[in-house]
C-alpha cells in the first residue's frame, strides 16, 4: 500500500492534483455544511454550469479562463442571493434557471466557435493532467484566503445558517454574510471545475455535508466530521482513479456514494 502511494506520488501531476484537490476538498465541505443547512446544496451545480458557460465563452475570445470565469460566477452567485431573497425565483427554480440557460449558453458558444477542444473538455468532465502549476499557485492561493475567511467569521456563518431572524436582531448583518458564503462558494466551483469538471463539482459541496449528518447531530461535529470525509473520498478516488484509469472526478463521487452508504447504514443502525 505504502509503495504505491509512494509511486503515485512520484508523478509531479499527481501531486499537484493532490495539493489542489485537498484544499479544495476542505474548503467545499466547510462550505456544504452550511449550504445544505440552508437548503441551497445546489447552487454549487448551478455556478458550475455559469463557469462552463463563461470559460465558453472565455476561450472562443481566447482570453484566460479564469479571469474570466471567477467574476462572472460570483455575479451569478450575487444575482441567485438577490432573487432568493426578494423571493420572485425561490432557491431551487432560480438555479435551475441559471443552470440550464448558462449550459446552453456554453454549448452554443463551443458549437460556433472552435467546437470542443480538449481544454473545454476538461472543465466539463474534469481531467487531473490539465493541472497547471500556474493552476496549482492560483488554486492554492484562493482556497487559503476561503479557509482563512471561513475561519475568522465562523460564528457569524453559524448564526446566519441556522436562524437569520435571530441573527438580524442581535445585529449581525446577514446580507453580507450571506453575500460572503455565496462568493466564497463560487470562487471553490470555479477552482474545482479543472479536475471535477462542471457537471460533478457540486458533489464536494454536499457529499461531506450529508454523510456527516448520517451520524452527527452538532454543528461541529458535522463540520468536522465532513472535513475528515472530504480529505478520505478524495483521496480514495484518486489512488483508484490512478490505478484503474477511471476519471478521476467519477472515481471520487463513488468513493463520496460508498462512504455515505456506510454511514446511513450505521445511523440507521443506532437508530433501532
């Protein structure tokens, strides 16, 4: 077990697929815990379609991707928050909307320009080999500055998430907040949509956070829980992903669909 590990990390793409995908792994579950609570999981889904569209777009302009990409999810994510809370579009139909209409966005754009070349197809269905170390700097860079963030307003993050009437009147200022967790959620997708790619992204935004609750009742204890199961299905999907060959962002769904059997099997098992 060891010698392999050791040989997977010999390859330098792998450990910067590594690198990246565990900070990111980290800050999506943090993230998650506090997005399902809210009944939003899904915006991870929706922003990944936005990116898609906007890196669409951003490549037939031969512009940088991500220069591109990260404003214009994290409108997107602004523009979803607005709608939710004025509420003429609801959560769910309003990333349903953004969604479908930003992947149609995407695919007419390919289909016009220099159709789907390699690179695009990375960001769709992810590829660990598209990893840059320039990908790696940026990537490593942000996800400090989320993990930084989410740290120093943890208890703010916590009160808007389970009560924002009570947190409104002891004064915290919600809309920013609020505002906070969709920017830091949008900066994540777009990171992630190299080696997840847009259509499996949003699986480190929910997988940890449900398959935590399996077990775990506190905040903390869910929050942690969900870090831990991060770190492990990545990691298991990866080593499966580079022994077999499978897709790498497939192989790290599963390992997040085999961890959340196991522990709805013992929740429900101490439940009887």
């Amino acid at each position: 077990m060891l010698q392999n590990l050791a040989e997977m990390l010999s390859y330098p793409f792998m450990v910067r697929a590594l690198t990246v995908g565990i900070l990111l792994s980290l800050c999506a579950a943090l993230l998650g815990v506090s997005l399902v609570l809210k009944r939003y999981s899904m915006i991870g889904d929706g922003l990944s379609h936005v990116g898609f569209g906007a890196l669409a777009v951003a490549s037939a302009l031969n512009l940088a991707p991500l220069a591109v990409a990260i404003p214009v999810v994290v409108a997107a994510a602004f523009v979803l928050l607005l709608l939710n809370e004025s509420g003429k579009l609801k959560g769910d139909a309003a990333v349903a909307v953004f969604s479908t209409g930003a992947l149609a966005i995407g695919v007419m754009v390919v289909s016009l320009s220099t159709g789907m070349n390699s690179d695009l197809n990375s960001y769709l269905f992810g590829s660990i080999l598209a990893m840059s170390k320039e990908d790696v700097v940026i990537s490593a860079a942000l996800s400090a500055v989320v993990l930084i963030l989410y740290a120093f307003f943890y208890e703010k993050l916590f009160a808007v998430t389970f009560d924002e009437g009570f947190a409104r009147a002891t004064g915290i200022r919600v809309g920013m907040y609020n505002a906070l967790l969709a920017v830091l959620t949008a900066v994540v997708v777009v990171l992630g949509m190299r080696m997840m790619g847009a259509l499996l992204i949003s699986s480190l935004i929910v997988f940890p956070a449900l398959t935590a609750m399996r077990l775990f009742k506190s905040y903390r204890g869910v929050v942690l829980c969900s870090v831990v199961l991060a770190v492990v299905s990545f990691t298991a999907g990866m080593f499966v992903s580079f022994w077999y060959g499978t897709p790498a962002g497939a192989s790290i769904v599963v390992a997040d669909v085999i961890l959340f059997a196991l522990f709805s099997i013992v929740g429900w098992g101490k439940r009887r």
